[in-house]
C-alpha cells in the first residue's frame, strides 16, 4: 500500500457507546483506495456500529472518523460513496427504474439508470414494482441503489443476507468488477468464507475491538484449519498435548478431537510421545469452526 | 456535488408518484371532500344563508378548508410515520440528499395534492351542485388555503414523527376529524350544541376555515386574528414535532 496515498476512510481511536454497552471500544483503521476490505465478525461484534461511524449515521463517543477526509456527514464525501444498510428500506410502489433514476439524483455524476440496474441484476425486472420483489431480488435493488451515483467507496452491510445463490454469485461478479475498475469497498459478513472469497484485507471484530488485521492468506494461517479426531484405547490425560498448536481440544471419552493449522507436526509429535491411535481423521476444518477459535481467544487490547 | 434544484425537483416527483399511487392517501384524499360535500351540501346547495351568502358556495369553502387541512395532515402524519416504520429514512440518511430537500419535497408535494383535490371539489360543486361564484372567488379559496395551511403542516409532521404506522392513521383521524366537526366544516357553527359553538373560536380548524369564508363573503374575524391563531398553532405542533424529531434523532443517529 502506498503510504503517501491519503486513506478514503479512516477510523481514529474511535469508539461508540449505547448506554451502558461499549460497541466499538478504540478502533484505529485506514482505508486505501481501491481496497477491498471485508469487516469479519459473529453478531454485536461492532460491525455494523463501525459502518454506522464511517457513514455519518452514527457519531463516535470517542475518537474521530474521516471520510474522504471529511467528517462523514459532510455532503462532498457522502456523493463519493454508496451505501447498502442492513436495516432500511423503501416505499414498495416505485419501480426499480423510478428509484433508482431517483437515487442517482442525489449524486453529482450518477451510472446510466439501466446501467446500474444491470449490474444489480435486475434488467427483467426493471418495471416492476418494489414491493413485487422477492427478498433475493430486493436486496440486489439495495446494490442497485448502492451503485447508482458510480460512487468511489461502497459500503455494504451484510450484503448477501437473504440472496439467494444466483443472486450471490452475481452479486461476487459484480464485486469483482467494481474491484477491477479500482473503487474501495467495505463490507461486513460473518462468513468467513464470503470474506476470503471477495476481500484482500480482511479486518476480524470482535467485542468492540479489532483482534485481525491481514490478508486471507495470513489470517487463514493464524487460525487452526484442520480439524483431527482419532480413537484411543484410553483416554488421553491433557498434558500429552503440550507445547503442540492446538485448539478446541476435546478429550471427554475415547475419540480424541481438536482444531491445529499443523497436523502432520502435532501427529509426529504425538506418535513420538507413545499415542496408539485409530481411524485417524484429517479433514478441512469447518471454515465457521476454526473463525471461531480466532474471536473466542482471551480479548486483547 | 448534485445540484440541490435538480435533487428537488427528483424527489417531489418520486414523491408525487408515491401519493399517486397510493391509494389510501390519493384516492382517500380526492374522493372524501367530494362524498362529504355531497351528503352535507347537495341537498342544501340551493339555499340561501340570512347573510345573502349562498349555502352551497358557504359548504364548499368549508369543505375545501377541509381537504386541504387533511392532505396536511394525513399526507405527512401516515406518510412520516410509515416511512419510519419502513426504515426509509435510515437509507436516506445515509444519501447526500440533505434532509431540509427531503423535507422540502415533501411540502411541495402536499400543496400539489391539495391544489388537485380542492380544484376537483369545486368543479364538482359547480358541475353538481351549481353553485356559481366568480372565479376570483374560487381563486381567492385555493389561494388562502394553499398559503394558510402551514398549522397543519406541522400538525402532520408532528403525528407522524410521534406515532409509529399503526398509531398514526388513528391518531390523524382522531385529532382532525373532531376539529373539523367543532369549527363548523361539516355543517354551520349555529347548527352545532351550545359548548362546541364555545370551543371552536380556539381551534385551529376554524380560524382556517375563516380565510376561506371570507373569500365567498361571509362576515368573518379579522384576517389578521386568523393569521396569529394560525401562527399560534404552527409554532405550537412545531415544537411538538421538533421535540419528537429530536428524541427519534438521538435514538437512531446519535
């Protein structure tokens, strides 16, 4: 990343507080242009509440937020960015066309209304009314309006919840696209999966606080991918497993199971240390399972 | 940035399209006036008020008073408090569409609504009920009205940012419907019980309904007693609806 470019989107120690719940808890954060960054974590993890901050929709308790290097709500940096919400909707009897032709109003140099609503996917159903859409198809016109203003920076919110996998899969293109066409994109998921498949820096939240800031190639070495299980005879005592990567260890009866992201070393180690096993199996670790593993670590400032 | 005439003139007519297409306000709007002048005002539309001021011009002012004030205050007490149900203005928000255009686009939108709807009740007034006055008269009406219904602007606003989608249609109801009735809209003042004759000259409705009486010659108040009542009650649902806005604000945004 070129460090003389300036960040599109940049939290500073910010924080956000909800009565007596701390939501976001001192997240620094910059974003660069052309970035496609996907914000990673389980429900109330901050997520969306750090969105909220970089959009205007929210101010900050603590701590500052810059868009464009702007505050947020500043009307010059809101028409340089589209917005997808998780929580928000539209009256149902426009049609597709009308609000997004409506929506591209707002901002100074909008797509070609048929443009957008092509990239969203919905060119057959450019006619119909909102409220005839099913909830797949609605989220896609939530894209369609995200779009239509050919923003610089994106901000989508759990975009693919309730698409459908057709919907998804044009939804992934369309990413692709904006990314090859070099706009910054910020969206939130809680599938791991969705952020490795679309993002180049994936940003882990959890309890307020960032707990992972890297590339999936890094992140998915950090945590524990493979999940092994074996038979013993007899129940293994806890300390045979020291000073072995593991994780999720589970030694409750005669199969033994346990998270690592290396498995030829720890089985090694434990041949070496005498373990007569059975029915050895190394799989792929559920990519859910071994997210898991990374938020649940003991919280770190 | 967009230019903010060009994001105006966008959002009233997707507005317009919106009320257009919503039956429940459109055509509520629209036929309600011209179905109540017909049970109270057909059948008497002939007589002579002990003025001289014919009953049918009398009723059909009233009337309009009528429509204008509930387009005010239904157009923006529902359509406010469902688009909140709805979460439109979370996506809104989130716009560079600043929120006094939105706000802006709605108004310009209401007085295009209620332009239709009185227009339509006084050429039916004329077609069917043969009530006949000057154009200038009819002009007068639609003008005082238009320019005097910022009360029930406010009052609209005030409903609707203080009431969810379900509430707000009965509240609307309940608050406009009684006004109406106690200021002499649906049948002359005298004809009303002694205690409600009392309390109208302290209702908006009345005072609103003045401008238009004046306009078809009845002896009426002072325009300017009309005028401060009026302002009165603007600067009094205005404070509600901003105290409403305010606490929704802090809730949602801050």
């Amino acid at each position: 990343m070129n460090a003389h470019t300036s960040p599109v989107v940049e939290l500073i120690a910010a924080s956000k507080r909800y009565g007596q719940v701390e939501a976001l808890r001192g997240v620094s954060l910059a974003i660069q242009p052309g970035e496609i960054v996907a914000m990673l974590g389980p429900n109330g993890a901050g997520k969306t509440t750090s969105i909220s901050l970089m959009l205007g929709l929210r101010q900050p308790t603590g701590g500052h937020v810059r868009l464009f290097g702007l505050p947020p709500t500043d009307r010059r940096a809101r028409s340089r960015a589209g917005v997808m919400l998780q929580e928000s909707g539209t009256t149902g009897v426009l049609t597709v066309r009308e609000i997004v032709a409506l929506f591209g109003a707002y901002y100074p140099s909008p797509l070609p209304t048929d443009q957008a609503v092509a990239m969203a996917g919905l060119a057959d159903k450019a006619d119909a009314r909102i409220g005839t859409l099913s909830g797949g198809q609605r989220q896609r016109l939530y894209f369609a309006l995200a779009i239509c203003g050919n923003p610089e920076i994106l901000f989508l919110d759990e975009p693919t919840v309730g698409m459908d996998i057709e919907a998804r899969r044009a939804f992934v293109a369309s990413i692709q696209a904006l990314a090859a066409a070099g706009k910054t994109v910020v969206f939130t998921t809680h599938y791991l999966r969705e952020a490795e498949e679309l993002a180049r820096r994936i940003v882990v939240v959890d309890h307020g606080l960032v707990i992972a800031d890297a590339t999936p190639r890094e992140l998915m070495s950090k945590v524990a991918a493979k999940r092994v299980s074996f038979e013993v005879a007899r129940p293994l005592a806890a300390d045979i497993f020291l000073g072995l990567a593991h994780a999720a260890l589970d030694l409750s009866d005669h199969r033994v199971r346990f998270l690592t992201n290396e498995p030829e070393t720890v089985l090694r180690a434990l041949f070496e240390r005498g373990v007569e096993m059975r029915d050895l199996e190394v799989a792929g670790a559920d990519l859910e399972e071994a997210f898991l593993g990374l938020t649940r670590r003991p919280e770190r400032a | 940035m967009a230019p903010l005439f060009r994001m105006l003139v966008a959002q009233t007519l997707g507005e317009l399209r919106v009320r257009w297409r919503t039956p429940a306000f459109s055509l509520t709007n629209l036929a309600l006036p011209v179905l109540f002048f017909t049970f109270f005002g057909l059948p008497v539309a002939g007589n002579t008020m002990r003025n001289g001021v014919s009953v049918g011009a009398y009723l059909l002012a009233s009337f309009a008073a009528y429509a204008v004030g509930s387009v005010m205050v239904y157009g923006f007490g529902i359509g406010v408090a469902t688009e909140r149900g709805m979460k439109v203005d979370l996506l809104m928000r989130a716009t560079p569409l600043p929120p006094a255009i939105a706000i802006l686009a709605k108004v310009l939108n209401a007085l295009a609504f209620s332009l239709l709807s009185v227009v339509v009740l006084i050429v039916y007034g004329i077609i069917v009920g043969g009530v006949r006055q000057d154009l200038t008269v009819w002009i007068d009406i639609v003008v005082r009205l238009l320019a005097g219904s910022l009360p029930f602007v406010a009052l609209g606003f005030a409903i609707g940012y203080s009431s969810g989608p379900t509430v707000a249609p009965a509240l609307a109801n309940l608050i406009f419907l009684p006004l109406s009735f106690a200021s002499g809209l649906f049948m002359p003042l005298d004809r009303l019980p002694g205690f409600v004759q009392r309390i109208a000259p302290y209702l908006p409705t009345y005072h609103y309904a003045q401008l238009a009486w004046s306009a078809v010659g009845v002896p009426s108040e002072p325009l300017f007693t009309s005028l401060a009542w009026l302002t009165g009650y603007t600067a009094l649902f205005m404070a509600v609806t901003i105290r409403a806005y305010r606490r929704e604000q802090t809730l949602k945004f801050a």
